[in-house]
C-alpha cells in the first residue's frame, strides 16, 4: 500500500508541477510581488521621483507672513512624514505673483503661496498650482496658513513673547485605562491587525481556495476521462483518497514557500538596487509601533505565535482538502464540483473578513466563538491571540477542533468517498451520501 500511495502521490505531483503553466504562473507571480516590493524604483526608472521635493514659493506682501508659514509648514511637514526630511522646500519669492506664474510654467510642480494684508481678516492667501493638488498637499497647506494668520494676528494684539510661546506649545497628554488590563500597546497593536494582518493572511486564503479547486478539478478530470476505473482497479479507494489530499497539501505548502521565496527575492532586489522606502511616514511609524511594541515585551509573543498559527494552518489546509475529495467524489463534472465549493468559499471569505475586523469586536462572546469554528479558526485565531482576545489555551483547543474535524472527516468522508468515485448519475446526490455514511 505504501509502495502504491508514494507513486500516486508522486504522479498527482508531477501533474501539478510539471507543466508549463505552473512554470508560468510562478515566473508571473515572482515578477508582480518583486515589481510591487520595488514599485518606487520602478517608477523612478520611467521619469517618476518619489524624493523629489514639492518647491513652495512665498509672495509675502505683508512683509511678515513668510517666516512663520516657513516654519509652520516644515514642522506639519516633518510630523506627518515622521522623519528628518520632508516632501516640501520652501523659498521666498521676491518678485511679484504675475512673475510666479511664470515659475510656475517652468517648474510643473511648483505652488506658489502669495500673502497679502487684509484689514477685515488679518490675512488673505492665494495658492497657485499648475493642476490639482493633492488632498494630502492640500490640507497641509491650508492648515499652515491658518496657522500663521491666527499667529499674525496674536501678535498684533499686543502678547509678549512668553505668552506666545505658551499658546503655541503642545499639551502633555496622558493616557488612562478604566480597565488596568489593557494597554496603550493593546492600541497599537489593534491598528496592525487591522491593517498589517490582512495582508500577511491573504496568501492563505488564496491557497485554500486554489486547493479547493485544483482537488475537485482533478479528481473530476478522472472521472470524465473514465480513468478512476482504472485506477480503483489498482489501488483502494482509501489509498487514492490520502494521495489526492497529501498531494494536494504538499503542492500548497511548495507554493507557499515559493511565495515566501519570491518575497525575499524583491526585497533582495530593493537592497541592491539601494530602493527607498515606498511611503517614508507610514514605513517609519509602522516602525516605530513595532518598536514600541517590543520595547514592551508584547513583540515576544510572536516566538509562539508564528510557530501555532502555522500548525494550524496546516492542519486547516487538511481539513479543506479532505472535505474537496469527499465533496468532488459525489460530482460528476467541474460545473457541479463548483456549486458544491460555494459554500466552502464562504465560510472561507467569513473568516479572512472577520479576521480583518477583530479589533472592532473588542471582548464579544461571538467573536471568541467563531475563532474556535474549524475551517475559519486559522485565519481567526491567530488575530485573536495578537488582541489578546485569545491565550495559548484556546488556541491550542481551537488546534484540537480542527484535529477532531479532520478525524471525523476521515472516518465518515472516506465512507462517502469509496461510494462516490464510481459514481457517475448526479441525481439523488445527497440520498447517496447519506446512504454511505451509514454503511461501515
């Protein structure tokens, strides 16, 4: 049996592997994840800059506007994009706003900011542009404006210097929990799951669904060809079962590796191409969250973390390939196996979109609920344990769930499927299944 379970296994492989299309895809993806990792080069590479600074020059009629909209400006700059450099050079224009726009002509992305008096308003301000700002360029100009009109007119009311310096200081913010079980980490932590986690779990569930599919596909293909006779003739219906599953397990597991591969491949890639970070201010403070988080001791938590979610993961891969066969053996064609995977997809689209939102969940029951439910506890738990909704007791359990899932999977599906592989009529489906798993 062994003997022939390896050989099975071998040729389900080679079908898989050995074509020209999984040399393709492959070739693609390694491509499109390594183009996507070093998109700022590339772009780069075609005329675009991503460090290319934004010139704003200063039309100061006031005579007094320009200094403050400098610095006003550079700190919103500075602080939005968390890191000693910033998007915009400012420079103080000396001739008039007609000679601006002709500045601006020159240089496309230009603005030119012009202050003039205002008796009413303290200030006016006129922003000239060659196309649209950006809503982001936009709002910090306007806030820097703002900024430095109600500073003008805070010094025309006569405030000394000191007082000026109290009005503009930022306020000592401190933070206080009701519940002494939570931290401010806690926060942090939440703003990575919900961003961060999708999409580190996005590949499982696209692998999940693609084993799903390739094992109803194959043994449908089978099936039409009249080749399962030929094969049952050989090998028991349990030996070709475990075949289809481990094969299939084994070909999702080479591919994620690959995919792990292919990601190493494109930042490789941006080290010796020397690539700047794609997006400097949410680079740096996811950087600076995730060494927070560390400073704290949370970030150890992942030493047990990475190595259950994995075991889980795999044993979920088992559960979704087990329940493909037994489903695919009762098809008799691809069109019937596809409204058989419907609801697998589902449960499987649930999970990855609960698995999003766990933090809005905070502390309800249901949520704890559904990350022990097999089939959509890998891609759940995992983000419960980072919250803290969830220890290494209850994930364990949900690790135990998925092991009973695929016992009983086992014992009652193989059942069905001695029945269904030799089955070619798709009337009376489920009478069929009913009717096998009684039979022992």
């Amino acid at each position: 049996m062994t003997s022939k379970l390896n050989y099975l296994i071998g040729v389900s492989l080679k079908r898989k592997i050995k074509t020209k299309w999984f040399l393709i895809a492959n070739i693609i993806l390694a491509v499109v994840i390594a183009g996507i990792i070093n998109i700022d080069s590339i772009i780069t590479f075609f005329g675009g800059d991503f460090n290319d600074k934004t010139t704003v020059y200063v039309v100061d009629d006031t005579k007094e506007s320009y200094p403050i909209f400098e610095q006003q400006l550079k700190d919103a700059d500075l602080n939005l994009q968390q890191s000693d450099e910033g998007s915009y050079v400012v420079k103080k224009y000396d001739k008039s706003f007609e000679d601006a726009k002709k500045q601006i002509e020159e240089e496309k992305k230009a603005i030119v900011v012009w202050f003039q008096e205002d008796k009413d308003n303290t200030l006016k301000a006129t922003i000239l542009s060659e196309q649209f700002l950006e809503s982001l360029d936009s709002q910090v100009l306007v806030n820097a404006i703002n900024t430095t009109k109600v500073s003008l007119a805070i010094s025309k009311s006569n405030i000394s210097q000191e007082q000026m310096a109290l009005i503009y200081a930022n306020p000592t913010i401190e933070r206080i929990y009701m519940d002494e079980t939570k931290k401010s980490e806690d926060e942090n932590m939440q703003m990575i799951t919900t961003t961060v986690f999708p999409i580190v779990i996005l590949p499982f569930f696209m692998l999940t669904l693609f084993l799903v599919q390739m094992i109803g596909a194959e043994v449908n293909d089978e099936k039409t060809t009249r080749g399962m006779e030929i094969i049952i003739s050989n090998v028991s219906p349990k030996t070709h079962f475990f075949a289809k599953v481990i094969a299939g397990n084994l070909f999702v597991l080479i591919q994620g590796v690959l995919l792990i591969v292919f990601v190493g491949l494109g930042f490789l890639i941006r080290h010796l191409i020397g690539g700047n970070s794609i997006i400097n201010g949410l680079g740096t403070e996811v950087g600076n969250v995730i060494q927070d988080l560390g400073e704290s001791g949370i970030m150890d938590k992942f030493v047990y973390i990475i190595p259950l979610s994995l075991v889980l993961m795999i044993l979920t891969f088992v559960a979704y390939s087990l329940l493909a066969g037994i489903l695919a053996s009762m098809t008799t064609n691809t069109e019937d196996f596809q409204q058989l995977q419907t609801p697998i997809i589902i449960v499987s689209l649930i999970g990855y979109y609960l698995a999003m939102m766990a933090g809005v969940f905070n502390g309800a029951v249901f949520i704890k609920v559904l990350g022990f439910v097999p089939l959509i506890s890998a891609i759940l738990a995992p983000s419960l344990l980072v919250l803290g909704q969830f220890g290494i007791f209850e994930f364990v359990t949900a690790i135990i769930f998925v092991i009973i899932t695929n016992w009983l999977l086992i014992r009652y599906g193989l059942r069905i499927y001695k029945v269904g592989i030799l089955n070619y009529s798709s009337s009376g489906l489920w009478k069929k299944m009913f009717k096998a798993l009684k039979t022992k």
